[in-house]
C-alpha cells in the first residue's frame, strides 16, 4: 500500500529534532541542544554576528573570523564603539565587504537606538542594516525559539527533494518557503532550524547525497522516485566576463608602502588597499597615482569574484621618502592579513619581488 506523499500530510519536525539530539553539528557559535534543554539560551549578539559572516560564506572559513571578533569585541556595544579601519581589516579575506560595513551600521543602530539589546521580532529585526529575510528568521528562531520560516540553501535543497519540486531555482523560491513553513513546528523551532540546515550541510548534499542515513527518507519524494541527487535545479549561470586592471605597489628606501582607503561603495568598500585602475572588460586607461619609473611584473594577479573574473597586472616602483602621491599615503608596510584577498595576493606578489616579504 503506497503512502500517501502530499504536503498536508509530511512531518518531518519529530524526526529531524530526535536526529539533531544526536548529531548536531559542534559550532563556536551554537547551543547544543542538550545545554538549550538545561536553559542555556543562545547570545543573540553571536546567532546575529555567526549569520552576517556565513552569508556567502563556508563554516570551515567563518569559524576563525568568529572567534576573533568575539576576542575582540565581546559585546555589541564594543563592536559599536570600534574604529571602523579595524573592524574592516579583522574581515579582510571573507568577502563580500558590504557585509562588514553592515555590520558595524548594525551595532551602532542595536547600541544607539536598542540600548545594546537586539530586538525580538523578526519584523523588528528586518528594519536592521544587513539583516534580511532570512538572517531575520534565523535569528528570530536560534535566538528566541519563534517559529519563524528560516531559508537558506541548505532548507531550500531538503524541501526540493522532500517534495519533489522540480522547478528550477529562484523560480520556485515561493514554493519551496511555502513547504519549509508547513513543516516549522511551534515546539523547539529553533532547533528545528538548525537541524534542517545540518541536514542539508552533512546528509541532503549537494552531490551524492547520503540519502541512507537520513532520518525522513520515509517521505521524501524525490527518493522514491530517483530524482534526489537533480534537485534542486537551476538555472543555467551566465558565463561570467574576464576584467582587467593595474595595481600599484610603491615602496620607498624605508620599507613604507603607498596604501588608499576605498570608497565605502563599490567591490572592497572601505577597505586599505593597494591603488589601482577601475577594473573594465576593456583595457584599463587611467594615470597611476604618483609618477614613478613603473615596472611590470611578469606574472599577473588572478581572482575570482561572484559575477566576473578579474586579472590585475602588478606595477612596481621605487620612491624616494618625501614622493606625493596623488592619492593615498605612505604607510609603514602592513600585515597583508589586512588586506583583502585580490589586493594581498597582489602585496605578496609584489613584496617577494622587491625584499619587503
């Protein structure tokens, strides 16, 4: 006798909580759920700053910046009342930059108009710098257990599966929320959360998925009909265009380097950074930022951004102490960690080639 598989009738919640009891994921900034059923309640400051760093953003790569920001600034009001050059160069190497001027936004707003507590609505949550339908439903769930629907990429791929939702992505984004929202239960909703992402992160992958170890085969749709390991589909991605640009390394006797702070709009907004031309699909035409006997080096900088590729030709040149720039300062020569990741690869670059490494 076949089971009857339609929305109405699959639960999921039961069975995912009692498997998220034994192998939820250990991270710097969760609760177990053993610790949440002996009342330990998840700091809001950490499910808000762990969110903003994975956006776009794997877990192995955030979990150090995570644990940094917090040495750093244990609250968010410390985090409000930090220099914005610091914040921006402890996220230098994550990515995705806005994030970091947002996140500052955000404290300072919690800290100036919250009085250093975050809010506890999802809707109150969403008028926040940064934080957008789904960082607000994940906090509102992690943080105060509502049962708001959380979806990232990892639910959107369980719920696709589960229900055999075979329209490709984004179009069927309102279907696949409509379905994760059927199954968000009103007990333990922000454990539920956190199991569903596990679930897509270790189990309900990507690519081969473990379907055999997964503790709701029982009504998943896409299994009993083999179409688990193509969903959820998408559209076919754009090639992506190929930029170029000119960066400059000036040094002087002294080992001072020529650094600018960017604008705070744009690719790397408000970031220390080596001068550079604009970055164009056709060659770059624009005067370096001080005039100097520049030199090529043979090898170019290659780097990978979400929507083009981009290759930076590194220029070199040797100044003298009291050299004006016409743009950016000399600066004694910075821990390249600071810098973000296309500029440090050129940095490194460059620096092995003059001795400044």
């Amino acid at each position: 006798m076949s089971q009857n598989l339609n929305p109405k009738n699959i639960q999921i919640s039961g069975k995912l909580l009692r498997w998220y009891d034994q192998h939820a994921r250990e991270l710097p900034w969760r609760v177990s759920p053993t610790a949440r059923k002996g009342g330990i309640r998840p700091d809001p400051y950490h499910v808000w700053l762990s969110e903003i760093m994975l956006q776009q953003t794997t877990v192995v790569t955030v979990g150090p910046y995570f644990q940094t920001f917090l040495q750093r600034w244990p609250t968010v009001q410390m985090l409000a009342s930090a220099p914005g050059a610091e914040v921006m160069g402890e996220w230098a190497g994550l990515g995705y930059y806005a994030r970091a001027r947002n996140l500052l936004k955000c404290a300072r707003v919690i800290t100036q108009e919250y009085g250093g507590s975050f809010p506890k609505t999802e809707t109150d949550l969403l008028n926040l710098p940064g934080i957008g339908p789904y960082t607000a439903a994940a906090i509102a769930a992690i943080a105060y257990d509502l049962p708001t629907t959380v979806l990232d990429g990892n639910v959107e791929r369980v719920m696709a599966r589960l229900f055999e939702v075979s329209d490709p992505l984004p179009d069927s984004k309102p279907t696949l929320r409509a379905h994760a929202a059927s199954q968000t239960p009103t007990k333990r909703p922000g454990d539920y959360a956190q199991a569903v992402m596990d679930l897509g992160a270790t189990i309900c992958t990507p690519r081969s998925p473990s379907c055999t170890q997964c503790p709701i085969t029982v009504s998943c749709k896409s299994l009993a009909s083999g179409t688990a390991a193509n969903l959820p589909k998408k559209r076919p991605k754009p090639v992506k265009p190929t930029r170029s640009g000119v960066v400059y390394f000036a040094y002087t006797l002294e080992g001072h380097v020529l650094l600018e702070t960017r604008p705070d709009k744009g690719l790397l907004g408000g970031m220390l950074a080596l001068p550079s031309t604009d970055w164009t699909v056709e060659q770059p035409n624009a005067a370096p930022p001080i005039e100097a006997e520049w030199q090529n080096l043979p090898e170019i900088v290659r780097h990978v951004f979400t929507h083009f590729n981009l290759n930076l030709t590194v220029a070199v040149a040797k100044l003298p102490k009291n050299a004006a720039p016409m743009r950016g300062q000399f600066t004694p020569a910075p821990d390249p960690k600071t810098l973000p990741t296309v500029m440090r690869k050129a940095y490194l670059m460059a620096a092995s080639t003059t001795g400044l490494d």
